[in-house]
C-alpha cells in the first residue's frame, strides 16, 4: 500500500467511502466483480480498485463520484 491510499484510507472521509463501497459490493443490485489485476492473480476487488483511484485524486469530488458508480454498476431491473 503505497503512503497516498494508507493516508485515504486511513481519513475520515476514506473510510466513510469504503463503508459505501463495501455495502454496493455486497447488495446484489450492483454489478461490483472482480477486476482482473497483473499484481494479484485472484483479481482486484471493486473496493481495493476504487479506494486506489480515488486516493490518486484527492481534489476528486468523492461522493459524486460514488454516486456515479452506483448509476454505472446497478443493474437494470
């Protein structure tokens, strides 16, 4: 884990942003599979794959974007 995600993720805001996304990958109404990642053969989690991009821009509006993903990844009923 490299300093920027620790200090994301270690944030009141980060950890806030984790307990939203860890919730969406739970719910069965958001597609959140698995990436396929060349570091970790078993594949990237949806969580560990947001929490690392998002920590890459912290002037990033965060809950507008988690709002985005949840438009992205719902599935259609």
């Amino acid at each position: 884990m490299n300093t920027r995600l620790k200090a994301f993720s270690e944030s009141e805001q980060g950890i806030l942003i984790r307990k939203e996304l860890v919730s969406m990958a739970k719910s069965k109404e958001y597609n959140t599979s698995s990436s396929y990642s060349s570091l970790d053969l078993s594949g990237l989690s949806f969580v560990e794959k947001q929490m690392r991009y998002m920590s890459q821009y912290p002037n990033m509006n965060f809950a507008q974007y988690v709002a985005n993903l949840k438009i992205m990844t719902r599935y259609s009923k």
